[in-house]
C-alpha cells in the first residue's frame, strides 16, 4: 500500500534558529536537513527557515566555519517557533 502524507492545516511555518558563537553546525544541519525532508516529502514549502545572530553578521560555528545570518535579532521578522 503507497504511502501519503497531508499536509499540515498550518502550512508555511516560519522557523528561527539564533545562532550564537561555537554552536554546533552538526546539530544544526541536522534538523536543517530534517526540515527540508518534509518539504520535499510534501512537495510545499511547510518550513521557512531563518538563521538569527545577535547582531545580523555571520557566527562562527564551533569547527570554526561562520555560518551567514538571514536576520539580528532586531530586526528578524515573526516567527512561528525559535529555538
């Protein structure tokens, strides 16, 4: 029997990660890549994803690669959910 998967009532939500100096790029990756399985499995857009510094530039992770910000915290637009 194939599977099939519905797509959520609230669809489009929009997700914030704040990214704070030596955060692990691994742990982060990793529910990036998540994320963006559901949106391939559902073929829609269910999660927009924002990456948030302190202040807007980019943060180095703890391997050392810096990771580019969508958005500072003041200025990052309404999110569904932050972690």
């Amino acid at each position: 029997m194939p599977l099939s998967f519905a797509t959520p009532a609230h669809a489009g939500q929009r997700i914030g990660f704040v990214l704070l100096p030596r955060f692990s790029s691994l742990a982060l990756a990793g529910v990036l890549d998540a994320l963006s399985a559901v949106n391939d499995l559902l073929d829609t857009p269910v999660y927009e994803v924002r990456l948030i510094t302190l202040d807007g530039r980019a943060v180095p992770s703890h391997g050392g690669a810096r990771w580019a910000a969508d958005h500072g915290l003041a200025d990052a637009p309404v999110l569904d959910g932050v972690f």
